[in-house]
C-alpha cells in the first residue's frame, strides 16, 4: 500500500499562500462615454441604488446591493431590453472581505451591449433566487451553492448539482486542497467498500490528474501529433492543423487553419 500522509483539517490552515496571485485590474472608463449606458444607468438609478458604476472592456459595470439583485435583474430585462443572461457565478474574496462577489452577465441583442451585474454577501448570507426570469439560472445557482456555498432563496431545486449530495466542503473555495482533504481522500473507499477496507485499499491517490505535456502515450496533443509512446523531450515536430481525418469526405474540401478568416461583421 501506498505511503499515505493525513490531511486532517487543511481547510482550517491559512487561507492564503503566494500560489493565489491576484491579477491587476483593466482600465476602467466613465459611464458617460456611452450614450446608451448613460442612459441605462440614469433609469436603474431612479429604481435602485447604485454603489459604483463604470466601464469596463467595452461593458458597463453596475455594482449594487445584494437585496436589490432580483429587482435589477428584471428591470434590466423587462424595461432597458438586457433579454440575455449569459453568464452568472461567484468569486471567493472571503480572506480579503469575508464575502462572496456574486456577478450576472447580462445581453442587450437589440442594443449590441453587454452589461455586468455585481453584489456582494457575507459567507453566512443568502440571494434571491433569479431562476423564475431566466431558467438558464437553474444551473447556475445550483452549481454556487455546490461549488462555493451560497445559499439561493426560493430556488425550485436547491441541491448540489456535480458533488454527491453527501460531499463535505465546497471546492471552488479558495481553503480547498487541490488534491483533496481528509474527507475527499478516503470518499470512495468509505462509499464502495466500507471504513473497514481503508487498511487494505488505501487512501485515493490524485496525482496522476497531472497532465505532463511530454506524455505521448495517454494525451493527444492538436499540432504536434507524434507516434505513440514517442520520445519527444529533446524536441517535437510540429505538424499543420487539419480538421479531416482519412482524407476527409469526397468532394469537401480540407479545412486549413492558415486560410481561415475571423468576421467581425455581426449582421453577416
């Protein structure tokens, strides 16, 4: 059996080591530079508070208090013409602020604009559930409270989405070991074959989830295929990308990477 060392509370060690390296933020520009976010955030102001506003990467920005979330979401669908969530999740700043950022990615089709809801809540705090003005925040939500704890309000199915229901800890938190704590390790053989096998299976071993890109016997590598089992740590080929396989379909011609062309124009 495998020499085994315990990981008996490692998520109650220090929060933060050098390895979280937080990236510097992009520029950010005055609302009044876009008419129609002016204007946009002129209305939700009349409606909500807004703590801070801006742009951003060519979107608006709009940060604002937690218990307004639902009544910003709908507004901003029913009223300013934002019909899309694309995008919802949230961000572990609790050994900074010990709170969640909870952040909506919000569509204009008619407008061409994107528009970034943000709010934050404590680590014991819940949100209101936005499910019932877009069903894509099913998942969404269900995948907050599995990864990272947040309780959402009046969700129809508030239950872990991709953990098993009796998973200990949520593993997008930032106290998460990578490989696992105690609970993770010993998960599996606890499940399948009882506490009473743990002497004789030993603990789960994560490590082979490295990817080593010199590996050529379990990854294929796209542009640089090698045969099987090839030494390549003294260099590799590199081979033109081509998206046909045994010479492609008859009369079709080979799509070639070089040739490939990006359009920009939306209405195309």
């Amino acid at each position: 059996m495998r020499a085994y060392t315990p990981k008996d509370n490692v998520q109650k060690k220090p929060y933060y080591t050098d390895r979280y390296w937080v990236a510097p933020q992009v520029a950010k520009s005055d609302v009044s530079e876009d008419a129609v976010f002016a204007s946009d955030l002129e209305l939700i102001k009349t409606k909500f508070e807004v703590l801070d506003a801006f742009i951003q990467v060519g979107q608006m920005v709009v940060i604002i208090n937690a218990v307004d979330n639902f009544g910003v979401i709908e507004f901003l669908k029913n009223e300013l013409e934002y019909n899309q969530l694309s995008e919802m999740s949230a961000i572990d700043w609790l050994a900074q602020e010990g709170k969640f950022e909870i952040f909506y990615q919000m569509l204009s089709m008619s407008k061409r604009k994107r528009l970034r809801v943000k709010c934050k809540i404590a680590e014991k705090e819940s949100i209101q559930s936005i499910e019932k003005l877009f069903r894509s925040a099913d998942w969404s939500e269900r995948e907050m409270y599995d990864m990272f704890g947040v309780v959402i309000n009046n969700h129809p199915f508030m239950k872990r989405i991709l953990m098993p229901e009796d998973w200990e800890g949520f593993p997008l938190r930032k106290t998460y070991p990578l490989q696992g704590d105690e609970f993770a390790q010993w998960y599996e053989v606890d499940k399948i074959f009882g506490k009473e096998a743990r002497e004789i299976i030993g603990p789960e071993n994560r490590d082979p989830a490295r990817v080593d890109r010199y590996d050529t016997t379990r990854f294929a590598r796209l542009g640089h295929e090698v045969p099987h089992g090839a030494d390549i740590s003294q260099g590799e080929p590199e081979t033109p990308l081509c998206y046909q396989e045994n010479e492609g379909v008859f009369l079709i011609e080979k799509f070639d990477a070089e040739k490939s062309v990006v359009i920009s124009d939306r209405d195309r």
